[in-house]
C-alpha cells in the first residue's frame, strides 16, 4: 500500500497536465520535457498506484477508471496550489486579490457598479477579465480567478463543481434620443415597425427573446447594427439617434445626464445576472460583501437601484 510520503507529486502533476490537455505531445511542450521522459513518469506513478490511469484507443489517450478518480483529486491539488499563488501575489504586499472574470456580453456600467465598494478599499488589488463564458468557467475550475459574472446560469454537474447565485435582474427598455422622443412613448413590439434600430447580438441572452417577440407580434423592425459589446451599444444608443434595445444600466449616466430617454419598457424580458463560484472553496470576505450588496449594482433612471 503507498503511503503520502512515497506519492510523487511532480509525477501527479504531469499526469494532470495529460489528462486536462487529453495529448502527450502538447502537454510534453507545456511542461518544457521530452515525451519519451513525460510517458516513463506518468508510468512510474502507475507502478505506485498499482493501477494504470490511461488507456489507449487508437491515437488516443482516454482515462481509465482510477484515471478519472486520480483526475479529480489531482484537479483540488493543484487547483489550491493555484488559487494560494494567486492569494500569495496579493498577500505578499499585504493585499488582498481579488480575481474577476465577466462575460463579454455583460454590461460593464452593471461590473463597475458591482466592483464600486473596492474602488475605495485600499487593502484589495483587483484582477478584471472579460471573455466567452466557457472559457471563463475553465479559469474559474482552475482556480485562476475567484468568481465570474454572468447574464445566464449554468448547471452544476459533477465534473463541474459550480455555484451559480442569482444576483438580480432588469427589464429590458428601448432608449433613444432625447431630442427626438421627448414626452413620446412607444407600444413594444407594436410600434416597431420599419423603425431603425440597434440589437444586442445574437449570442446575448435576451436577443433571441427578443426576435421571438417581434415575429410573434409580425413587426419586423429595420435593423441597423447588432453588438455583443455592450460598451459599444452604449456608444451606439448615444451617437446614432436609432432606437436600441439594452438594459438601461448600461446607459445609465446617459440617462441621468438626459441625452438619452426610455421610450418604452419590455417587462417581460428581463436581463438576469448571476455570480458563479467554484463549492466549498476558501471564502474571501469581501467577495462574500459583493456578492450580499449585489441589488447595488443595478440601476433604473427612476433612481431606483
């Protein structure tokens, strides 16, 4: 029976690095060694285990039984060597770090409303990404960052250990110029019809709620752009005098400032927003500050957040 002390560590992590890029040759350039030299010590730590942990199928390396076990704990392992570097960095300069990924759908008004309390913290050094959401739940498992903000909801699966909490939700508004839609409103879809407009793209979550509305209703506006970057659709909701469709945190100081106005309100479509965090991790109190004042980072030009 092998104990802790015989279990070599740096042959479980090239084991990792196989198993999570499935090939040996690419896993043998990432680690900086030969393949000839990854495949003796991936068989080494066989001869400990006493259990092969790969199988071969055609060119293919696929995971045994106890392959997929030893994955799942080597995952935990090396996924807390991670997240204690990444705390290190921070810690090493009496900082707190606080890493957070936000899809790039994602209003940037509603991030920045949601990050406001540590602008002023002195004692937080904050690392912001924005990207795909599957590329930034495979950071968020690889304990690369501490939590990802998101407008839909994932599934928690076993190989995937996610919690997704719901932070709140906004309907979705039709804004344009004020100078031209000053004390008008509009009936959505109805009056839609031909009017010249600016769409989230398709890959946002309200987009095909949306569509489905204005075939239902057999309107068919005149399309002018679509945009997956919301800070380019605010860009847009201000300069091009078309009617867009958004959530209004993301024209929020537009708002307030008065050049843009609400011409109408999708009540039934709503933007909702989540935060999703790997279980049983080690809790970051401020994170956990965020994630009870979310209701914060929404906001309506009503003044009500």
């Amino acid at each position: 029976m092998i104990s802790l002390e015989q279990l070599n560590f740096h042959h479980l992590f090239y084991f990792w690095r196989v198993a999570k890029l499935g090939h040996l040759t690419r896993a043998a350039q990432e680690v900086h060694t030969s393949q000839s030299a990854l495949s003796a010590q991936i068989r080494q730590l066989e001869e400990r285990l006493g259990e092969p942990l790969f199988e071969r199928e055609g060119k293919r390396l696929v995971l045994t039984a106890t392959g997929r076990m030893a994955l799942s704990y080597a995952e935990d392992i090396f996924g807390l060597g991670q997240e204690m570097l990444g705390r290190l960095q921070g810690h090493s300069e009496g900082m707190i770090r606080l890493r957070v990924g936000s899809v790039s759908t994602l209003s940037k008004n509603y991030q920045e409303n949601w990050i406001r309390p540590l602008l002023v913290d002195q004692s937080v050094v904050l690392t912001l990404e924005s990207g795909l959401l599957e590329g930034l739940l495979d950071r968020l498992l690889q304990h690369q960052l501490d939590v990802v903000l998101a407008n839909e909801t994932v599934p928690a699966e076993s190989n995937r250990p996610l919690y997704c909490r719901f932070l709140g939700s906004q309907a979705i508004s039709l804004v344009g110029p004020t100078s031209v839609w000053k004390d008008r409103k509009l009936r959505i879809p109805e009056d839609l019809d031909g009017a010249d407009i600016a769409l989230p793209g398709p890959r946002h979550a309200i987009r095909g709620q949306f569509d489905a509305l204005c075939i239902a209703a057999g309107v068919k506006p005149r399309l002018r752009a679509e945009v997956d970057d919301m800070a380019m659709l605010r860009l847009i909701a201000r300069d091009s005098g078309w009617l867009t469709v958004l959530p209004e945190v993301v024209v929020q100081d537009e708002l307030r400032a008065g050049s843009l106005l609400r011409v109408g309100q999708l009540t039934e479509l709503q933007e909702n927003f989540y935060a999703i965090t790997t279980r049983n991790r080690h809790r970051i109190e401020r994170l956990e500050a965020l994630l009870a004042g979310a209701s914060n980072a929404l906001f309506t030009s009503d003044g009500i957040n």
